[in-house]
C-alpha cells in the first residue's frame, strides 16, 4: 500500500511570516500574492486530484491536505506518477509554498 499525502494550505503565520508582527499598508499586498499562489496551488492539486482518481488512486481529506491511497508497492507508485506527470505537477506545487 501506497500512501501519497499533498497539503491544501498552511497556516497562515506559515505562508505569510506574520505572526506577532505588526502588519502595515503592505501585508495586504502579501494577501494578494498569497491569494495568487493558493489559487495555482489548488488548481494544480485539483488536476492532480482528477488523474489519480482516474487511475484507481483513493482520495481521503484532512484538516489541510489529501492523502491517496493506492494498493501498489512504493517503487510501482513512483513509476506511475512519473509516466502520469504528477510528479512534474507536485514540484511545482512545493516550489510555490
């Protein structure tokens, strides 16, 4: 059994660096850029969501992430990410956290 675990969000104090700081005129332009990134974030996932789906992936949600599940050994799981893409498609999802 394979398991793959890809995180929807962060905490905020995370993604943002704020926490006990004072937020000035600026932090509403970090909001933004966050809300850019969160929105290619999610849409990757969403596509990623679809071809494991379609290719017998089981799909659970957490508080922040998606864990699939699927009965192959990890060397197998691996192999069929990287001929689906998925693995292209997570990197550019955790270069952009």
């Amino acid at each position: 059994m394979t398991e793959l675990i890809i995180p929807l969000y962060y905490k905020p104090s995370w993604e943002l660096e704020m926490e006990g700081k004072e937020l000035d005129t600026t932090f509403a332009n970090q909001l933004r850029e966050l809300g850019e990134r969160l929105k290619t974030r999610l849409n990757t996932i969403a596509e990623i969501h679809e071809i494991l789906l379609e290719n017998g992936w089981k799909a659970f949600g957490g508080q922040y992430e998606i864990t699939y599940y699927k009965d192959i050994p990890m060397e197998k799981a691996e192999q069929e990410l990287k001929k689906l893409g998925v693995h292209e498609k997570l990197a550019k999802i955790e270069a952009q956290s």
